[in-house]
C-alpha cells in the first residue's frame, strides 16, 4: 500500500492513502443522499478516527475541483454527491480495509438516523427581547404530537436545548406524556432505561 497522506489523528487501520479518503467521502455522501457540511464530514471521519484532518479537507477541494462532489448552498458550505461520486462509492467494498468499512457503513447509518430525526422534529430557536424562546416539535407524520416552548437567556443555552433535544425526542415525548398523565411508572422505566425500544 503506497501511504501518501499524513496519519495524525488517525486509528490503527484507518486511511492513509489520499484515493482511498476519497472513496470514504463519496461513499458518505452517496448512502446519506443529503447535503453535509464540511464539518459534518469531518466530524464523522475523525470521531471515527478514519483519515487525518488536513488530508480530508484536501480531498474535499479536489473532489469539488474536479465535479465528483458537488458544493452548494449560500457560501458553497454543503456538499452532495454527483453521479460520478455514486460510481465511485461502489468501489468501497474493494479497496478499502474491512474495518474502514464498516465504521464508514455505521457512520453514515447513525448520521441518516440524526438526519431523519432533525428533519422529522423541527427546533426554531427566537429572539426575544429577554432571550431566546426555543421551540420543539415532535412529528407523527404529517401532524406534531406535540410542541413545546421553552425561554432560555442566551444563544449558547438554546443552541444547547435544540442539540439535546435533536439526541433523543422519542424520549422527551416519551417523559412530557408521562408526566402529564401522572404515570409514574413510566417516567420511572424512561429514566432507568426501560423504554429504549419505544424509540424511532
């Protein structure tokens, strides 16, 4: 294996070759079928410890440079997969480390599920003249199950409220039901764990 990129931050088995990193970020951006973020890719590659930072944002530029990923949004910050991306993800199962693989396939598996409950359970966060007024949904379906208010003082703490929240909304639905229907049971059996299969 020819290693031609640089290795720091990278776990035992990881990528250090600059094609196979390439084939990684194609492969992410084909299986979400969603526009990421720059940093929501290197997010994922280095929580993983697949591929070196500075090695991924290089390989970022020349996959837009050369039209295999495609840059949009208001500052060219989200990329998505062009059909030549797609091609090239199919090559994963060849070239790269069965370990890469599978980290890659459970990344991008826990990042559609984050996607979808985003998307699904919608958090507007508004400024008010005392703060900041976040406000939850939680979907079923076409309609919210419910939605909730909650005034927090600053930017940071609503950020903080709609990210928590974004972890788990089965579970905050799960916990406001409970307790509105004063079943202590079952705040009991979500607090200790008990009602994890309840969720999306």
């Amino acid at each position: 294996m020819d290693y031609n990129a640089f290795t720091g931050g990278i776990e035992p088995g990881g990528l250090r070759n600059k094609n196979e990193i390439r084939i990684l970020i194609c492969y992410l951006l084909s299986s979400v079928d969603n526009p990421l973020s720059k940093s929501d890719i290197l997010n994922i590659i280095q929580d993983n410890g697949l591929a070196n930072y500075f090695e991924v944002t290089d390989s970022l530029a020349e996959l837009v440079e050369k039209g295999n990923i495609i840059a949009s949004g208001e500052n060219n910050e989200l990329y998505s997969a062009s059909k030549t991306a797609r091609l090239i993800a199919k090559q994963l199962d060849k070239d790269l480390p069965p370990v890469v693989r599978d980290k890659a396939v459970a990344a991008a598996i826990n990042l559609l599920a984050k996607t979808r409950r985003e998307r699904e359970n919608k958090v507007e966060i508004l400024k008010t003249e005392r703060g900041y007024n976040v406000v939850c949904h939680i979907s079923g379906g076409e309609m919210d199950l419910m939605n909730f208010t909650l005034h927090v003082p600053d930017l940071y703490q609503a950020n903080m409220v709609k990210n928590n929240f974004h972890q788990s909304p089965e579970y905050v639905y799960q916990m406001l039901l409970a307790l509105v229907t004063n079943n202590r049971e079952m705040a009991a059996g979500i607090l200790s764990g008990k009602f994890k299969s309840a969720s999306k």
